[in-house]
C-alpha cells in the first residue's frame, strides 16, 4: 500500500465482499500510516471509517445467527465466508462440527 487511494480501495472492496472487519483493517492500517485523515479526503476518510465500523458492529450482533444453515449449505462458498468472518474478528476457534 502506497497510498490513500490503495488503502480506501482495499476498505471498500472488503465491505462490499462483506468482511467489516477486514476493512476495518486496511482504514485503520491507513491512519496509522498516517495517510488517511488528512488532506482534501480526510472527510471522506472518516465516513469510510465510521461505515466500516457500523457494518462491524452489526456482523458482532449477527455473526453466528446462520451457523447452522452455513454449514449445511450445497457448496462451501458460504462456510468459507462465514469461516473468514470469524478468523477477521479473532474467533478462529470456532467449530464447525
């Protein structure tokens, strides 16, 4: 990551793949960077940020709801979804059994 640009990208993308946490990541690795919240963009920054964390704060309340229905799925799409949720939000001891 080079720049605002890259780190607000990889934000965006990972919400709209419907990870929060790892957007909240890559917004949090770009302020520590110190490349985002200032300038031209540093609104627009911010508003990234605050949209990262409420879609965090709502995947808390939610993670864990569709287990069951995650793990009986046809195909694994979902179970590698939901498994990467947990992993993102440090809950990588769940067990899917």
């Amino acid at each position: 990551m080079r720049s605002a640009d890259d780190y607000m990208e990889a934000a965006q993308l990972s919400l709209q793949a419907g990870f929060p946490a790892e957007a909240k990541k890559f917004v949090d690795a770009g302020y520590a960077a110190g490349l985002l919240g200032k300038g031209p963009d540093a609104e627009r920054h911010k508003r990234l940020k605050a949209l990262a964390l409420k879609d965090l704060a709502e995947d808390d309340k939610t993670l864990g709801q569709d287990d069951a229905q995650v793990a009986a799925a046809k195909d694994g799409t979902p179970l590698v979804n939901a498994g990467l949720n947990y992993v993102l939000q440090g809950r990588a001891d769940k067990d899917w059994r």
